[in-house]
C-alpha cells in the first residue's frame, strides 16, 4: 500500500464508529482526487490535497471529546496537531506536513485561498457539505459564484446541482 493508502486506513481507524465522518473524508477525497487530476496538479501538489482531503476534519472528534461541539473554528484549531501525529505515523515529510496542517487549519477559511491545493480542497468539501446539509437552490448558487474557481469543481458543481 502507498502512503495515502495507509492514511485512508488510519483514518477509518481514528474515526471508529462514526460512519458519517468516514464517508465524509472519503467523498471529499474522491472529489478532490478527481479535481486535482484534471487540474493537472503536479505529483507532490496532488499528493498533498488528497491527504489533507483525508484528513481535512480530523478535529471534529477532539473538538467534540473536549467541547461537546464541532463548529468550523474549533476544527481548524484543533484539528492540526492531530493531523500532524498521523501524518508523521504514516511517513510524510515535514515539508509536506507543513502544508497539509496549513489546509486543516483554513479549511474553513475561504478569504485568502492561497494555492491550487486548498481550492481544491475547499470545492471538494463543499460538494459534499452542499449535498449532505440539502442546500437549495440560493445558496448553491451563491456558493458557487463566491468560491468555486476550477473548471473541474465548476463542472462537478453544475452536474451534481443540474445547474
């Protein structure tokens, strides 16, 4: 098995039992995966999103153990150093640690999206949260006019929505 293999595997295991978190990472994994592909990301920059896309929300779990809730802040806070002890667990640079962590915490931060890897992380989850909340309609559309910038997610965006 590659890294991102194991990861996946470490991932299931750190989120036991929570099939909706499971199927979480995994669909904004797949999304991301394809979008990286068709963008043409080179090999080290799509390795890096499909491994920050695993483990984008990794401190749900800690956020909730600790405060009973999970909202966007307290995932991006807590979620990087967790992120880091499974990335150094599985193999990864710290080059590369450093960006994946840098993703985790800004996930959710959609001023300043800086790099083709965090777009593309940031459309992939949203093609899964839009989908997974029952978004309608407006707010589709305004997500897709403020944050969607690659063709790819655009073309993801208008098939999965009949847009």
């Amino acid at each position: 098995m590659n890294r991102l293999d194991i990861l996946f595997r470490e991932m299931i295991s750190f989120d036991f039992g929570s099939a909706e978190r499971i199927q979480h990472f995994t669909k904004v994994h797949s999304f991301a995966r394809i979008i990286g592909l068709e963008e043409e990301l080179n090999t080290n920059t799509q390795e890096i999103l499909e491994a920050a896309a695993y483990v984008h929300d990794i401190g749900i779990k800690i956020a909730e153990e600790k405060y009973g809730t999970s909202n966007g802040q307290l995932q991006e806070r807590l979620g990087p150093d967790e992120a880091r002890k499974l990335l150094t667990k599985v193999g990864y640079e710290e080059e590369a640690i450093e960006r994946i962590t840098f993703l985790v915490g800004h996930h959710h931060t959609y001023s300043h999206i800086d790099g083709i890897d965090y777009q593309i992380l940031v459309e992939a989850d949203f093609l899964v949260n839009l989908y997974e909340r029952g978004s309608g309609a407006k707010e589709i559309a305004s997500v897709r006019k403020k944050l969607f910038k690659t063709k790819s997610g655009l073309t993801l965006l208008d098939s999965m929505f009949a847009l």
